[in-house]
C-alpha cells in the first residue's frame, strides 16, 4: 500500500496542476466568516478529495455544486460534492499506477 502522506502529496500535486478543487479549500469557505462570493466561486467547479473509512481509502472525484436554501428571507448556502468517480486507494501498490488511474478517470469527468 502507499504512504498516507506520498497519497496527500499525489493528490495536491495533481489538483494544482488540473485546477480541481481540494477538500481544505471547501473546508476553508466553509469555516470562514460568510461570504457569498466564495461559494459562488467553488459552484460547478471539479473537486478531489480523499475519504478515509474503516475498511478503505477513496479518492473521490467529481463536480461541486452550491445549494441556497431560503426560510425567513435568508438565504443558507451549502457546498454540495457530487461524485462521479471513486478510486479505492487500497487497490494500488505503487503511486505510477494510482496517477494512470487518476488521469483515467478525469479525463471521464471532463467529458460531463
């Protein structure tokens, strides 16, 4: 299996680089003070996350969509991860094969 951190690493090298969105840029409109304009940013914009279970490791893939919701005339705005592929990182013993993977299965979300 590979590293934690060498996986971290693959997938922040790899969202640079093909402009996806990352779980800590969610995390952090999310957690900041309210500004509508950052939400709006991240709206249908591709993200890359990894999901860490009991029994597996995924890297998710996929599109954000922002939801808004109004009652008593505010509006509360919501980041929703649509994902369109999964990648079970315990499947790969080597990082080469997990960045084909990768590449394979963003070129499928490219054509969405």
């Amino acid at each position: 299996m590979i590293d934690i951190e060498t996986i971290k690493n693959i997938i922040k090298e790899f969202a640079e680089k093909y402009n996806f969105i990352q779980q800590l840029d969610i995390e952090s409109v999310e957690n900041s003070v309210f500004n509508r304009g950052n939400y709006l940013k991240m709206n249908n914009k591709k993200f890359i996350c990894i999901d860490t279970y009991t029994d597996k490791l995924e890297i998710a893939f996929g599109k954000i969509s922002i939801e808004v919701d109004s009652f008593d005339e505010e509006e509360w705005y919501s980041i929703e991860k649509n994902n369109y592929f999964l990648i079970n990182i315990l499947d790969f013993t080597n990082k080469d094969k997990l960045m084909e993977s990768i590449e394979k299965e963003c070129e499928k979300l490219q054509s969405l």
